[in-house]
C-alpha cells in the first residue's frame, strides 16, 4: 500500500473511532439537520474543528474577546486573531502607547481630523469575566497543541463557579483548589512543532 494510501487509511480508522471523529459526524448531522441542506454532510474532521478553535475541541466555549476567537498574549491581553496585532476592548488595532491605529499604524481620527482616543484595554480572562460576570477569574493552567505549524498554548479562565460560559456544569480541567473552567483562550507561540 501506497504512504497515501496508508495515510487515507488512517485518517478514515480516526475518523470512525477517535472522539474527534465522533464530533465531526456528530456537527455535519447536527449541520444537516439544521440547516437542511445535502452538501452539510460531507463536512469533514477539519470542518468541525472549525467550529472553534484549532487545539480545542469545542465543550466549553470562548472567553469573551473584542473580535470572537480568544487569542492572548502572555499577559492575558486581547489580540487579533489573524495576525496577533494588539487590539483595544473595542477591537481596534492600538500602538504601543494604545491609541487605536488604522492598518498602516495611523492615528485614527474623527470626522473633524482629531485623533481618537484610547480605548480601555483590558486582560480577557482576569479583568474582562470579574466586570462581565462579576465572578474573580485567574489562569490556573494551560496545555499545549500544534497548530499551523506552532505550538500553540490553550489556557483555562477558572472561577470558584458552579457554571461555566456555556451556562452548563463546569468542569475541573486545569484549574486548582475550588475553581473549575468557566471559559478558554489561547497564546500563539513561534515555536515549531
């Protein structure tokens, strides 16, 4: 047998047994059903990862982010998903000095020419949830995929909370003491895998 051959092979036995498997067949008859279109059910592993992020298969949902997908840097402050660019509560690009900048890193400004002003840029996981939710949050741990090529660090925001985001039972994933996961996010490291 061919290593293609091999490879299709594998990918079709992971399909059918693996969790990951099982989540993909279980999204493409949940997409058919819902959206009552044939073409929905050839959704593949791939399609289903998509439906939230590339390392986490989607059980507990996202913290909230300005732009959707919960990327972070080390500190816990929003960027953008794309291109890791630092972004303001709003979703807008911001400087260094965190004014919010256009995409050849210009000053915004109003209609009247005057720059915009900064908007808060707050930590997703330990100042975003507390003034939400009003429940104190922290990052307890973390666990590491390879995605496009890097490594890529999933981190829990943990509450001493008996729900999490979803609004069902949280689970104990990687927090510590009383705490279990009320919702995930993600650093996006260089380093190749």
């Amino acid at each position: 047998m061919s290593e293609r051959g091999r490879s299709r092979l594998s990918d079709r036995l992971a399909d059918g047994t693996s969790r990951r498997g099982f989540l993909a067949r279980t999204g493409a008859w949940l997409l058919a059903a819902t959206a009552g279109g044939g073409a929905t059910l050839a959704a593949g592993t791939e399609d289903a990862e998509a439906f939230h992020f590339c390392g986490h298969t989607y059980t507990t949902a996202s913290c909230p982010h300005p732009t959707g997908l919960p990327r972070v840097d080390l500190r816990g402050f929003p960027l953008r998903a794309g291109d890791g660019r630092p972004i303001d509560d709003l979703g807008r690009p911001v400087d260094r000095g965190g004014n919010p900048v256009d995409g050849r890193g210009r000053r915004l400004r109003d209609p009247d020419g005057r720059p915009l002003p900064p908007a808060p840029r707050s930590r997703v996981c330990q100042d975003s949830i507390p003034d939400r939710y009003g429940i104190p949050t922290q990052i307890d741990g973390s666990w590491y995929r390879c995605c496009g090529g890097k490594v890529r660090r999933l981190m829990d925001c943990c509450a001493a909370h008996p729900t999490r985001i979803n609004g069902d039972a949280a689970l104990t994933g990687y927090c510590y003491g009383d705490r279990k996961v009320f919702c995930v996010m993600y650093f996006q490291t260089e380093v190749p895998c």
